[in-house]
C-alpha cells in the first residue's frame, strides 16, 4: 500500500514537472509595492498568469484553495457540512463535466496557453510549499480547474444555491425561489458633457465580504502581449473581473434578471423514473454525488457520504415529496465567463469591449465602462433563455412539454442599456437596469421583454444618486473632488425605504408620546440629520433598528410592507429590541457611530461612516463587546480619471494584501480606507519598478 501511495507521488510530481517545462520563472518578476500589491511583468500572457497565481496563494493561499477543492469535490473534508454542501451543488450541477467535454473546441489557443501557466504556476508553488496544502489530492491544478470556477461563479450568482437546497428539503413546489437582489454594489461614470476638466471619470465599487473567498483581491498584471491592467479579481482567478487598463475600464454591479427555471416531471405512474415530454416517455439519468464531510472541533473525523440525484432533458433533477423537479439554468450552459473577461480585460476600445460583450458568458453582471475616448456605457447585461408566452416562469413550470424546454437566448442588444447619453452620466446601485442615467433619458419596464424579469426596483443609493446628480448637480459640471464625494457619500436620501420594498416614512413619524419606554430612541431617530458619519449620535439608534428589520420574520416584513398598522407595529417592536441590545452592551444609547461600527482586524479596529444601502455601504456582524464590525460591502474600490496623459487610478482597500497576520501587508490599509484616503496605482512599468519595495521571481 506505501508503495502505490509513492508511486502515486512520483506520478503527480512528475505531471507538475512537465508543466513547469516550460515556463522559466527567471523571465517573470513580482515586484511589491509598498501596500504589498503584487505587479506581474513578463514577456507573454501566460507567464504572467503564473506568476499571478503564485503571488495570489503568496497572500492568500486558504482562498485560494477553496475553489479548487470544491472543483474536486473535496471541500468538505476541510470546511465540514457547509464544504459539503458546496461539493453536492458542483456535482449535482454538472459544470465539471460540461467543461471537460466542451474545453478543447469553446475555448481559444490564446486562453488556453494563458490558464496553461495559471496551472502552471499554482502547481509550482504548492510543490515548493507542500506544509500549505490542504490535500495532495487538489494536484495537479489544471487549466480545466480556473473555467469551471468561473461558470460556478456565474451560477451561484444567480441564485442557484438557495434553489438547490428548496429542491432537496421540498421547499419547493409551486414558487421559484430567485436570486436575491443585490444590496451592494455601486458604479459611476461620467464624460466630458458633465466633468469640468473634460476628462473621463469611472468609480469602480462591487460589493463583496471584505474578507474570505469572495473576497476582492487587487493585483496588476502587465505582458508584452497587450496585456496591461490593474483592478479586483478572486484569489486564484487568473483574470481581473473590474478595473482599469491604459484606454479603458470597467465596474460590475448585480443585476436583477430571471435566470432560472424550475420544472415538475410529468412521471410515469407505474413504471420508475419514466417522465413524459410531448407524451414520450424517457428515463431519468441515475447519478451519485461523492461527498466526504470532516466532523468533530477539528475536523479530525471524516465520513464519506453518497447523496443520489437524477438528470433529465431539462438538467439535473431532485425528488422530494411532491414529486420530482428539474433545474435549468444558462450558466450550466455556459463555458465562456473566463473568455469574455479575458477579452475585456485586453480590449483597448470601446469597439473591441463591445465585441467581447457580444461573448455573453458574463450572467446577471451590469456593466459600467468609460474609456479615454470620452466614452461612457451602461449595459444591464445577461444571459436569459427565449422562453414561451403562456407560462408563469416566476413558478415552476410543467416539465412536460418541449414548449417549456427552452435552447435559445435573447441577444446582447435585448438588454437594456445607455451609450454617451446627453446629460453625461451613467449609473447603478443594483436599481432597475433600464433606469442607468438621467431621468428623462431612461428606459421604461415595457420597453424590454418581460422574460428578463426586470422590475421597478429603486433603493436608498439610487434614490441619494438622484438626489445628488438632478438636484445639487443638476445645473452644472462637475470636478474629481466633487466626483470622489458622490462615491464617499455617507448620507441617505431625505425619503428612505427599505431595499426598496417599503418607505420608512412612519418610523420618522412615531410619537414618542405613545410609546414612552422607547421615546428617548424615536427621538433620536426623527432627529437624525441623514448623514452617517463617525460622529453622529443620532445614527446609532436608527442603525441598530435597521438591523433589527433585516433579521426580521420575513413572512411578518412581507405583511407590513402591504399594512400601515402593522408596519407600525413592526418599527416599534424593532426600535425596542434595539434599544435594550444597546443598553446592555454600552449602558447608554448615547454614543456615537465612531463607538459602535468599526472594521476590524487582528485586534485593532477603525471607526468607519456609512451604513446599509448607503453609498458608502457597510454591512456588519455584532461582535461579543456590541460593536458592529463591518464584514461586506463599501470594500475595494477604484476611481479613474481618464486623461490626455493616460488613466490616473487611485484605489483603497478595507485591509491589505495579504491574509497572513504576520505580513506587514495584513492590516496596513485599515486606517487610510476608515479616512477615506485612498493610494495610487500606475500602470506604467518604469514607475512600478522604480517605486518597488521588493522584486523577485515566483520560485
């Protein structure tokens, strides 16, 4: 048994050596700046994703893991049940297997060659750091690996994890469970006809956890092959997804789209596992996901487990008790996420950015885009089925018919979507796509196909947008310090709602009088000026109540959003559960934001404005002492003036670049991001090394 196990070594080794053949790590220099920020210089692409996959498992080499073990159907030997999950879904969705038998004709030599050395060089570090790798069974990383976790990513994105476990405990039957609506996110754009020094401005600002997997990881990649860009990507993906190169950027937001279909088979009431379509009748494909789970404080305990699932014409398949239901979804149909970024991220016009659009591999991402050409675009970009008229798709469909059993998609140009419109300014904060610009230059919802699924959706950002761009900017041009305080604003509109499903209007109105025990806190409340910074006292209050709202009963939320009496109600009651959390953790409910919401790292923290569905967006967990520490949103971010004399790029992180406590780099930008400070990045590789602070070779 020892000896198969060597053998199997000398085996993987051998495949990592071969990979390695031929890429000479001599030709290809890291080179630090002083936040840590890794810039790759090589000759080719493909040298350069090497040493952008050693320099990403150099910062993080726990996210960068976790990708690839669940590619393996391993994850939950390390992260237990909820790693487990993530492998059923894997398995279960079939995308490995999409991508293996797809890989060879869908994606291009260029690419290839690309993720060749992105294998390549996450093979060489995990051989030159054996300690760090969490199972010998993830080598070799293969080029394969990188696409299927971006069609991954474009299927979690689209809500199909929540789907998946509806399907599994029964949940569902009748109503489709979608994605939720991103409450995070924010993109700005503005040419010469708005900015006063006639330059190009682009804020770039997804939200995403400020730590962990899906964490924003900055880096700046620059070949001999056009290859020059600097933005945010995932630890271990070998592309940036939003950023800038030296003619163009872009920003993504999520989008509110209706990307999945669930359907119930028709089966057979006799015979197992036939189902009907068109009265035909099939057999169910019988498939078992592999699943082996780590138990115990430490994981020191590892059962294997096999979950049986079904597939059928329509895609892969549940049973529960109220029959059995397909999923379909155009992500699991889609092998191209990687090549489109890819082709974005080495576009240098608008023409070829908008060539790479018509790609269509990016699902349920908006995008923002300015160039240097004085070019300003917003797409409410998809990928969405044609589907048939005569069907609630909001439901679950009959699985019964090839009516239903859709092939096609609507094309690029379906979408709504903003080129260079008068006023000079585009926009998104997750708000309806067909609503991306001035007001009486939008798009109106029966202007698209309703397939799409877009909706009258506004929320606390675009309504601040509004605010700012047709009331205190509405009459005249812009400069950068103006354009830098729209993206730092910390205040919310004088008219608030809660993610845009209801106003908040009576909240403001209560009568303290009424509710005596709680009229210290409404006070606070009606007097809060709007402004969420450090030291407002006001805030607070009105913070820990919106909390209370998003933990609310759902099916209670739903009720008071249709009845004044009982969202009344449920203001009240929330407003008291706040005010007796912040008396017992702080004694007083008279504090300022600066002592209740902070990012924090290692032990040190940093008081930081804003809130939910602000612009400056923050979104918290309350730690043991009561305090809010900031876990997602307002986190990596760009801003770009595109000038004569190339693109002027300052960006800030919430911590640094690296997740290793030991690293100077762990926690060197807590305090710039709580100011608002933000440092400049260069593309241009004379400055990159003269202002280096460490070059070397990944090896």
């Amino acid at each position: 048994m020892k000896r198969v196990y060597f053998l199997v070594i000398v085996l993987l080794a051998s495949v990592v050596a071969r990979a390695q053949q031929s890429f000479d790590p001599s030709k290809i220099d890291i080179v630090r700046d002083e936040y840590g920020v890794p810039h790759i210089f090589a000759k080719t692409d493909a040298e350069v994703a090497y040493g952008l996959e050693w320099a990403t498992a150099e910062d993080d080499v726990e996210n960068a893991q976790f990708m690839l073990s669940a590619m393996r159907g391993v994850l939950g030997k390390r992260k237990g049940i909820d790693g487990a999950k993530i492998d059923f879904a894997v398995q279960f969705l079939g995308v490995v297997d999409y991508v293996n038998e797809h890989y060879e004709e869908s994606i291009p030599e260029d690419l290839k060659r690309v993720l060749e050395g992105a294998a390549a060089g996450a093979n060489a570090y995990y051989t030159a750091h054996p300690e760090l790798l969490w199972d010998k069974k993830l080598l070799p990383v293969k080029p394969q690996d990188f696409v299927t976790g971006y069609m991954l990513a474009m299927a979690l994105m689209g809500g199909v994890q929540g789907t998946i476990e509806k399907m599994v405990d029964g949940r569902i039957e009748r109503d489709v469970p979608k994605a939720e609506d991103g409450i995070g996110s924010n993109a700005f754009a503005f040419n010469s006809k708005k900015t006063a020094d006639g330059n190009t401005y682009l804020a770039v600002n997804a939200h995403q956890p400020i730590e962990g997997l899906l964490s924003w990881y900055e880096a700046h990649v620059c070949s001999e092959e056009g290859w020059n860009i600097v933005g945010g990507l995932f630890h271990g993906s070998p592309t940036i997804f939003l950023g800038t190169n030296e003619n163009l950027g872009w920003a993504h937001t999520t989008g509110n789209l209706d990307e999945l279909d669930v359907y119930k088979l028709k089966m057979h009431p006799k015979k197992k596992l036939l189902y009907s379509i068109d009265g035909e009748w099939h057999k169910l494909q019988v498939n078992r996901a592999k699943l082996k789970v780590a138990l115990g404080k430490n994981g020191w305990f590892k059962i294997g487990v096999k979950k049986k699932f079904w597939v059928s014409k329509y895609g892969p398949t549940m049973k529960n008790d109220h029959g059995f239901f397909s999923l379909r979804m155009p992500a699991l149909m889609n092998i191209y996420p990687i090549v489109q970024w890819f082709r974005m991220n080495k576009a240098q016009n608008f023409t070829e950015f908008r060539q790479a659009l018509n790609i269509q591999g990016l699902s349920r991402q908006n995008i923002t885009y300015a160039d240097k050409n004085d070019t300003i675009y917003f797409i409410s970009n998809g990928y969405i089925p044609v589907r048939a008229n005569g069907y609630d798709w909001k439901r679950v469909v009959p699985g019964d018919t090839s009516l239903t059993l859709w092939n096609e998609f609507l094309p690029i140009d379906s979408f709504a979507q903003f080129l260079n419109p008068e006023c000079g300014w585009v926009f998104n904060t997750n708000n309806s796509g067909f609503e991306a610009t001035a007001k009486d230059e939008n798009g109106k919802l029966e202007d698209y196909n309703p397939h799409i699924g877009y909706r009258n959706k506004y929320n606390n950002r675009s309504l601040r947008t509004y605010e700012i761009m047709e009331g205190k900017y509405a009459n005249k041009k812009i400069n950068y310090e103006d354009f830098k305080a729209l993206k730092m604003d910390q205040t919310y509109p004088e008219r608030m709602t809660y993610r845009g499903e209801f106003w908040m209007d009576e909240l403001f109105a209560l009568d303290g009088t009424k509710y005596p025990e709680i009229a210290d806190a409404i006070e606070r409340i009606a007097a809060f000026d709007r402004t969420a910074d450090t030291l407002d006292r006001n805030f607070p209050m009105l913070l820990m109540t919106i909390y209370e709202l998003l933990d609310y009963n759902g099916n209670k939320r739903d009720e008071a959003s249709q009845d004044v009496d009982k969202r009344v109600a449920m203001f009240v009651d929330c407003i008291t559960k706040a005010k007796e959390k912040m008396i017992d953790k702080f004694g007083t409910i008279d504090i300022a934001l600066r002592e209740l919401q902070v990012i924090e790292r290692g032990g040190k923290t940093v008081a930081i404005g804003g809130g939910p569905d602000a612009i400056r967006t923050v979104f918290g967990q309350f730690m043991e002492d009561g305090r809010n520490r900031m876990v997602a949103g307002d986190g990596y971010f760009q801003l770009v003036q595109f000038t004569k004399d190339g693109p002027i790029i300052e960006s800030a992180s919430p911590f640094g670049a690296s997740s290793f406590p030991d690293s100077p780099h762990y926690r060197d930008q807590m305090s710039p991001f709580g100011k608002e400070k933000m440092k400049t990045m260069s593309l241009d590789k004379e400055t990159v090394y003269k202002n280096a602070k460490r070059i070397y070779h990944p090896e």
